[in-house]
C-alpha cells in the first residue's frame, strides 16, 4: 500500500487541493472559510479563558510564564488537524463513492487525500501561531522547526486511524458518529485548555491519572507543539514517550492498512 501511494503521489496532490476547493465551492469568500472558523473558535476561548475567567498565564514544566493566548493557541492547532482529518477520513469513501466503483481506479489512496487536504488549514494556524509568538516579543529558536516533526508524526498517526475508520464505515455507518464523540470527549482528555503540566506539579492530578493521561497518543503531540514554541525543548529529551508514540502509530497504521486491503474488494458492491 505504501507502494501504491508514492506511485500515485501526483493523484493525491491533484485531488487534495480539489477537495480543498470543494468544500466551499459556491459561496461567496470561498476558501476563506476554511480559515475564518479556526480563528474565531480561538478568540472565542480566548476571550472566556484569559479575559472572562481570567487565566492569566500558563506556566509551563520548563518554568516558563506564556500569555494564555498562546499556550492555547500551541496546543489546539495540531487538535484542529487531528479532529478534521478524522471526522472528514471516516466518511471518504462514502463521499468518493463515485471512484470507488471504478474498477481501474486506486482507492487506497483517498484517506491520504483527506489527510493531505487539511494540511493546507494547518499550515497556515501554525504560521499564524508563529506570528502570535512573535508579536508577544518572542524571539527567533531553532526548537520552531520541530513543529514539522510532530506534524508529520501527528500525520502518520491520522491516516492509520482514518484507513481503518473508512474501511469500517462503509459496512458500519454509525462509525462516523462514533468518531465524532470519540473526537468530543477527545479535545478534553487532552491538554488543550486545561495545564496538565501545572496540574501535576502541584498535585492536584495523582502521579497514576498522569500516566493514564499520557497514553493518550494526542499528548505527545499537542505538548510537543508547546514545546516546540514556548519550552524549546527537543522531542530526544523525552525518549520513553517518543518510543510509546511511534509504536503505537506503526501499530495503528499497520491494522488500519490490513483491515482496509482485506474488506476493499467490498467495498464498491456496498456502495
């Protein structure tokens, strides 16, 4: 399957930035759309967290003091990615039913174009996260360019998940409201807006619940984010965790990918 994808790398660049087009074709600011909702969900927390509720600062375990803003903006970009991809990737086929049923078309290659499709947004939140950075009077690092590892580690992550998520969708249509809720209860199991750090220094989150919580493979990512931006601090520092993620991902990417191939002959007499 990794064969067919590089093989056919020009099709999912072809049909990636087609799908992003889509999406909003007919409206009048188009593509626009696809940035403005992001931003305003977190100006919206913004406001409730840092001015309403007065969160204040954020510290972090590398004892640094970030303005709210940006230690949520940090650690909800790669979330942004992560639930679009799902929620879009669970539903592929059913939206591409169209190709599925052509016999001399690679259908291996449609969760990649999802996953690939929302890296556009993603880009651009991380830029904007970056200008954040700097306007707060943040200076140049060269921990900044590991936001690229931990995109394409959070990528490798997504299309494991979305090919075994596709695949069962197509037999098991309630699979996509079953993403959702895992998404919903997601976005709180993880560190986004709540200081998992702070709240373990402190206590206040027994030693046996933190590691709990760190098995969730979205913490290694919204916190390497963090600490891509705010902590520089290097993914090699933490060497257990970054072990953990990778087998996992390889785990989930190989039975996503086994489960995809084994129930793809169906697929097109389903549909």
């Amino acid at each position: 399957m990794i064969k067919d994808i590089i093989a056919n790398k020009k099709l999912i660049a072809k049909l990636a930035r087609n799908d992003f087009k889509q999406k909003f074709a007919g409206s009048t600011l188009g593509v626009i759309w696809a940035f403005v909702q992001p931003v305003v969900t977190v100006l919206v927390y913004w406001i409730v967290f840092d001015k309403a509720l007065n969160a204040g600062t954020q510290g972090t375990k590398a004892g640094i003091e970030a303005p709210f803003v940006l230690w949520l903006s940090a650690g909800i970009v790669p979330w942004f990615y992560f639930s679009e991809v799902l929620s879009a990737g669970t539903i592929v086929l059913l939206e591409y039913n169209y190709l599925v049923k052509k016999v001399v078309f690679p259908i291996n290659v449609l969760p990649i174009v999802k996953a690939v499709s929302s890296l556009f947004v993603h880009g651009f939140f991380v830029l904007f996260t970056l200008l954040v950075y700097f306007l707060y009077g943040y200076g140049f690092s060269p921990y900044i360019f590991q936001v690229i590892y931990y995109s394409v580690a959070m990528l490798a992550l997504a299309i494991g998940i979305i090919y075994l998520a596709s695949a069962l969708c197509v037999f098991f249509r309630d699979m996509a409201q079953l993403v959702n809720i895992f998404l919903q209860v997601g976005v709180w199991a993880t560190p986004i807006m709540w200081n998992f750090d702070g709240m373990r220094a402190d206590g206040r989150i027994p030693n046996w619940l933190a590691y709990i919580l760190e098995l969730n493979p979205m913490y290694y990512i919204t916190s390497g984010y963090r600490d891509s931006i705010i902590n520089h601090i290097g993914f090699w520092t933490r060497p257990v965790l970054t072990a953990y993620f990778w087998a996992l991902a390889l785990v989930v990417f190989a039975l996503g990918t086994h489960v995809f191939k084994k129930l793809q002959s169906q697929f097109a007499d389903v549909l």
